[in-house]
C-alpha cells in the first residue's frame, strides 16, 4: 500500500503520456504527440493547480509496456498532488476481455505483450490518498475497446482519483492530426483565466466546446460528480412547452475578470456548449448533459451573478434538460425559481416571465406523485397570481387541481 511517510519533502508531479494515435483510412484522428507538446508548453504549475516544487515526465513515443509502468510507478510514489494524462489509442485483446492502451509499437497480435493493461494503471494509483491524484483522459477507443468500455458503461477502476475527460467511439469523422478539441480547450481555458478553474469547470468548458462525435464517453457522468442523477406564451397545462428560446438565447459569459476578446467557449461557432449538451440529452444520456450544464451554471453566476440574465437562461436550459429526463419535479422547481428572478427583474408584463411561468405550470401538471404535486403546489399559484395578465383559467384549473390532491382519498367499496 502507498504510504507517505512523515520525513518525506511535499512534491507534485505531471506525467503526460502519449499512446498510439487512432488513423482512419490513413487519416490521424487523435494525434497524441500534438496533444503532449501543447500540454508541455503550460507551466507544471498551472496544470497540476499547485505551487509546490513539481516534477514533469513527458512519455512519447514509448513501447515497452515495463517502462511505462516504471514512469506510473515513480509517479505514484510522490508524497503530494499528482496530474496524470494519457492520450492515444485504447484497444483490447483478442479475446476481448482486457483493455490496454496502445503504444507505439502495439501490434494487434500482440496487444497482451506490447500494450500498457489498463489494470496496471488502475493498480498502480489504487494506493494513492483520496484527494491527490487527477487522472487527465483524451482518448479514442478502436472497435475491439468500445464494447468492453459499453458493457461497464465507462472506465473500469480507479476507484479513488479524480477523472476527467473524452473517449471518442470507433469510426467517428477523420480529424486534423493536430491538438485535438478537448486538450486544447483545457490549455486555453488555462491560459486565458486570471486565476486557475477548478479541474470540474475545465473539464465541462473543454467537453462542451470540443466538438464531440455522437455517442463519445464523457466522464465523469453525473452520478460521479455527485449531481442528481421553449415554452409557448400562456400554454394549456395538457400541451408541453417549446424550449428552443432558451435554447437559442443561452449564450456562455467571457470568464470573470478576462479581457472581452478572451471568451469562454459558449458564444461563436465551434465554441457552443449547447449543441452538445443538446445531443447528449437526445441521446438519453440525461446525467452527463445536466452535470455539464450545472456546472456551466455554476460558472455564470459567479461571473455575472445568482440573479444575471446569464445565469437565470441556464437554469431554464436545466429546467428543460429534467423535462427531458422525466423529472418533472426538479423541473418545476427550476422553472418557478427561473420565473420569480424574471418577475424581479423584468417586471410583471414581459413575456419571458409568462414564458417561464407557462414551463412551471405544464412540468406540474406532469407531476403524478401525489405528495410532490400538494407540496409544489402552493408555490406555483402564488406565483401564478402574481402575473396579472395571465389568462385567470390557468389558475382556476391549478386551483382546482391542488385542491383535488389535498382532498383525502375515499375509500374504496369491497365487493360484497
């Protein structure tokens, strides 16, 4: 077991590994070597968030598996905060029962004897104390992996890292050969911030704005973070709301304290996080697209504020995002939340505070469970009596809803 010791000096250490590059049809999709230069030219540390005196390793072009195991063994073994990154290619053994990063001499016959096993990574930082170690990840995997990181639904192991980043599908459009989109948001998201993000508001700018295939791994999920897992003006309770305007209007603020020039990636083309977040939930990957737009959230508000245009359009993009899902309850909690800072700020007669009120009021109707419904209710028609040009039916049927829900059930007749 990894221990530190009460004598030992307190270090940080990078080490950037570079696997094999994923090629398409003699195309380079994932160019590893381009990642691990870009990364290198960023302060040791900046990267690992850290003023302590650090080390770096760079590993590129490495194909012995003993001597990538060497390089993960001394990392380990630093007493402070370790950032590992790992790029390139994953693959699985013939019998399709191991997943191995490639290396540059991988031969497919041979993935067992020229190939890095995931699990000697896995074992290698099992040891390590909770808190210190955060495992960087752009990876594409080759179609003997993706159906082993299917069936586990993710990465395996690494029980006790922090683990951010990308694996691209089997097969997803040939890139450039240059730093790939995630690693080169996570570099100038670095670059650009007058004081270092935290890995998890990073990791949500980088995937948002990286341009993802359809279907790649985004991790962490949103169970792993620790996150739960436009309408029309005035809408009848029966009919679901149209959310495009939220959608459309939610652009990302520049970064707190960065030049105009120096933007977040959420304006402009390429740099949208919507698009993706969009997907994901079209996909039915609910968890991952409500992690990603909490935590561009979070980002809002600190820039511009708890009650900020900005802030209030990404609550109702999450608010929309759990309709979505199925959560209606949370939706509707975001939307009279979304519709109480419009009613402050914007006054009584703008139709985005009708907007936001229509999106609370369908998403409650949604609501089956009996004592979610009685207890959401009583703030919905207050909120709901305070837009005076409300059409009064909406709130006589709300009214007469709740109503019915409060009233104790009959008991039921038994047969005779």
């Amino acid at each position: 077991m990894y221990l530190i010791g009460p004598g030992q000096q307190q270090r940080g250490h990078v080490l950037l590994i570079a696997g094999d590059a994923a090629v398409r049809r003699g195309t380079v999709q994932l160019a590893p070597s381009a990642n691990l230069a870009a990364l290198a030219m960023v302060p040791a540390s900046v990267l690992l968030g850290s003023g302590l005196p650090t080390d770096t390793v760079c590993l590129d072009g490495a194909r012995d598996p003993n001597t990538v195991l060497a390089r993960l063994r001394a990392a380990a073994a630093t007493p402070g905060p370790l950032l590992l990154y790992l790029s390139g290619r994953l693959t699985a053994d013939r019998r399709g029962r191991g997943l191995y990063l490639a290396l540059a001499g991988t031969a497919r016959a041979a993935v067992r004897y020229t190939a890095l096993p995931w699990d000697w990574l896995v074992g290698e930082l099992r040891g390590r104390p909770a808190g210190l170690t955060t495992v960087l990840l752009d990876l594409a995997a080759d179609k003997e992996a993706w159906p082993l990181l299917q069936e586990c639904g993710g990465l395996p192991g690494l029980p006790s890292p922090e683990v951010y980043g990308v694996v691209c599908p089997p097969g997803f459009a040939a890139g450039s050969g240059t730093v790939s989109g995630y690693t080169r948001h996570w570099i100038e998201q670095l670059r650009r911030s007058p004081s270092r993000p935290a890995d998890v508001q990073l990791h949500a700018w980088a995937a948002g704005a990286a341009g993802l295939p359809p279907g790649a791994l985004v991790l962490p999920t949103a169970r792993e973070l620790g996150t739960r897992p436009g309408p029309q003006q005035q809408p009848l309770p029966q009919q679901q709301p149209d959310r495009q305007r939220a959608w459309q209007e939610a652009g990302a603020p520049a970064a707190p304290a960065a030049p105009a020039s120096d933007r977040v990636p959420g304006e402009g083309s390429g740099g949208d996080p919507r698009p993706h977040i969009h997907a994901l939930a079209t996909e039915g990957r609910h968890s991952e697209a409500a992690a990603l737009a909490r935590a561009w959230e979070e980002h809002v508000r600190r820039a511009y504020g708890f009650s900020s245009p900005e802030a209030v359009q990404w609550a109702e993009i999450r608010a929309d995002l759990a309709r979505m899902a199925g959560d209606f309850l949370l939706a509707t909690g975001l939307w009279i939340g979304a519709c109480r800072v419009r009613l402050g700020g914007q006054g009584a007669a703008d139709p985005e505070v009708y907007a936001a009120a229509a999106g609370a009021l369908y998403c409650w109707s949604q609501l089956r469970d009996r004592a979610s419904a009685v207890e959401s209710g009583p703030e919905l028609l207050a909120l709901l009596g305070a837009l005076p040009a409300l059409e009064p039916r909406y709130l006589r049927l709300a009214q007469a809803r709740l109503e019915a829900l409060r009233a104790p059930e009959l008991p039921r007749a038994v047969p005779t």
